[in-house]
C-alpha cells in the first residue's frame, strides 16, 4: 500500500456518500411538513460498505492471480448475459439477473471483464495490426451483441468507447481509428445523399493526405457506402420506442406525453432551480411525480432543482477532480496491461457521466445510462468501485513492473 492513491480514494467516498444524500432527497416526498421516504439510501449505504471492502480485498491480491481469472471472468460474463435474456423483462429489457435478495445487471460485470481481457491479450510484444484488430473485434462481438439483444443500447455504447479508448493508446495506427469512427458519420448523413457525397469526398481527401493506398481508401469508401444504404433499413427495423427516444431527442416535443416527457420534465426541473435551488426535499417536479427515475438516471435533475446551479457545478467539479486525477496518474503506467486497462476503465466512467448529465440537460437522447457513484443502484456502483480499485492496484503496484 506504499503508493496507495488516498486523494483518489477520498474523492471516491465523496462522490458515494454524495450520492447517498442524494437519493434520500430524491427518494423522498414531502407533502406539507409530512415527509415519506423509501429506503433505496440504506440500501446503497450497504452497497458503498460491500463495494469498499472488495476495493481493499483486491489490493492484497497479486495481479498474477488476478491475471489467471481474467478469461474465466468474461467466459462467465458471457454466460450472465446469455441467461439475462431469458429472465422475465424488467422495464421493457432483458438486462436484470433476479437472485430473489437482489437484481443483477449482467451488463456491468461484462463491461469490465471485457476491458480486462482486451487488456490482457492487447499488451503481448509485438503484436501486428491485423492481430490488434482480430483481438478486439473478437473478444468485443460477443457481448456486444448480446447487450444488444436485452436491448440496452446505453452500455453497448459505452463498451464501444471504452474499446476505442483502449485503441488509442495501444499500438494500432491512429489512421486505423479514423477508418473505425467514419461509418459514424455515414450514419448521420444517411438522411441526405448530398451531405453524404460531402462527407465522402472530405474523407477521401484526409486519407489521400496521411499517403494510404487507394486498396484502403476504397475499401474504406466501400464500408462507409453500406452504412449509408443499411442506416434506413436498420431505422425501418427498430422498436417504435426506440425510434421515439431518438425522435424525442432531436425534438422533445414530437412527443410530450410520450417518450419526450422524461427530457421535458428534467429540463423544467433542472431550469426551474435556478442559481441556489429550491431547497433540500422541496423539489416540486420530484414530489409531484411530474418527474420519472428520479433516484437512477434522472437523479441529476433532482439535484438541480433542489440545489440549483452551483450544486450542479459542485458535483461536476468533483467529478472533474476524481477523473482528472486518475489520468493524471494512469500516465506514468509503464507495463502496457496497466495502461491498457486503465484507459479502458476510465474512458466508460467518463462516458457515463456525460451521456448521463447530457440526456438530463437535453443535449442527448434517454439511454438508461446511470450517474457513475450518485444514481441509485448497487451493481453499477460495485462494479465502478472494483474498476477504481483496479486502477489503484496499478498505481500502487507500477513500481513493480518497471
């Protein structure tokens, strides 16, 4: 424990015990001057308790040993998913284990032993680019398309950054990202074949510029082509809500009453608190139900209009504090295992927590994506927990392996 990150780990307890007040406040109404409170706080308390015993437990274990489950783990992530789907639906998806004393999201444990994985087969020596790639796209399609199958589009892509994160500082070319990330603009441009030509010629420019073969860049032409044409039909072939939430984002009032009317209502709650908030429980979109998931994915909201803005930005600037503070010490993780994973970690809770604060504030679609150490949920917050231990494991142990 000699370079034990304590800053870190503080701003851990921080960030939970935050979360704690928080959702007491938004598992709360009160009606007059009488108050009613369910008990999802003590449940979460017992989740911070159990997650930071696991935290310290993962620091007294070698990484060797935990090297030799790596495999084992994501062979079993694979087999939790596989069985999520055949538990009865909670909320329209299959993504909930039902042990009877609790509920499992199978999705958590394979985001992590996924990045694990990826981790560990990515820092081999001397690995070629064709084998980085069969690596990723290998140990990625499985649980990507079983996440896919719950449906739980959210934590399918935040594996897909985490992924693309990980790329990013292995030994993959950088122009390999930029053939990866451009199907993404085809997509978007799918509705309009001039901007689509737009676009195709401006990426044809960029790899003629960085000297790829003509063999690349038509294959890439290629690819980006059947993005353009397969976008409609994938559209034509999503359920109706979830074309609704993505209709919804662009405009929330395509449907007010509908599949807008989370957006709409974390909007006004968030607006309505102003510069100091409403006061702690006197958030009147949370006590008249006017405002759904206040205690998970829309628990943002609540702190914004019982807290108002600059509860708003004290929550961000610790979160920016806690991130900021792992990059700043994943840099100096020589072994490639470390750094890998690491990134990796980092790159989905960040993603988290801008897809979460976006879809409160507007500015992205609904995705059921929770607020990484402040929603309510005890899966989600071990797993986060056991990532950061991860991290601090490294730090702690980089001395080591130099």
């Amino acid at each position: 424990m000699k370079n034990f990150d304590w800053i870190i780990f503080f701003l851990l307890l921080l960030l939970m015990f935050s979360g704690v007040f928080f959702i007491y406040s938004a598992s709360s109404t009160k009606v007059g001057n009488v108050i009613t409170t369910e008990n999802y706080y003590l449940k979460q308390i017992l989740w911070i308790i159990i997650s930071i015993i696991m935290l310290f437990i993962l620091q007294k274990i070698p990484y060797n040993i935990i090297d030799i489950f790596i495999v084992p783990l994501y062979i079993f992530s694979l087999i939790l998913l596989v069985l999520a789907l055949f538990f009865p639906q909670v909320k329209g998806s299959h993504r909930w284990i039902q042990l009877g004393f609790m509920n499992f999201q199978a999705s958590e444990l394979a985001k992590l032993s996924l990045i694990l994985i990826i981790a560990k087969f990515l820092s081999k020596s001397r690995l070629s680019e064709i084998a980085i790639l069969r690596t990723v796209i290998l140990f990625s399609l499985g649980p990507i398309i079983l996440i896919l199958m719950e449906p739980d589009l959210g934590t399918a892509l935040t594996i897909i950054f985490s992924v693309f994160a990980i790329l990013a500082v292995s030994d993959l070319p950088f122009f390999y990202l930029i053939l990866f990330i451009s199907p993404l603009f085809s997509i978007i441009t799918s509705f309009s074949l001039l901007l689509y030509g737009i676009y195709i010629v401006a990426l044809i420019l960029i790899l003629l510029r960085i000297n790829l073969s003509k063999v690349v860049i038509g294959f890439t032409v290629v690819i980006n082509s059947f993005f353009f044409f397969i976008t409609p039909i994938i559209w034509n072939n999503l359920k109706t809500y979830q074309q609704e939430r993505i209709l919804s984002f662009i405009n929330p009032m395509h449907s007010p009453f509908g599949s807008g009317y989370q957006i709409i209502q974390s909007k006004i709650a968030i607006g309505s608190g102003g510069l100091l908030g409403k006061g702690f429980l006197s958030g009147t979109q949370k006590n008249l139900n006017f405002l759904p998931e206040h205690h998970t994915d829309f628990i943002f909201s609540v702190i914004g209009e019982e807290f108002g803005f600059l509860g708003c930005m004290f929550l961000l600037l610790f979160l920016f504090l806690f991130l900021f503070r792992i990059s700043n010490r994943i840099l100096s993780l020589n072994r490639k295992v470390f750094r890998y994973a690491a990134v990796g970690m980092l790159a989905y809770l960040s993603f988290q927590i801008v897809v979460n604060v976006g879809m409160n504030i507007g500015i992205m679609p609904t995705t059921g994506i929770p607020l990484p150490f402040i929603s309510y949920g005890g899966s989600n917050l071990l797993i986060n927990v056991l990532a950061v231990g991860l991290i601090l494991k490294f730090i702690n142990e980089k001395s080591i392996f130099l």
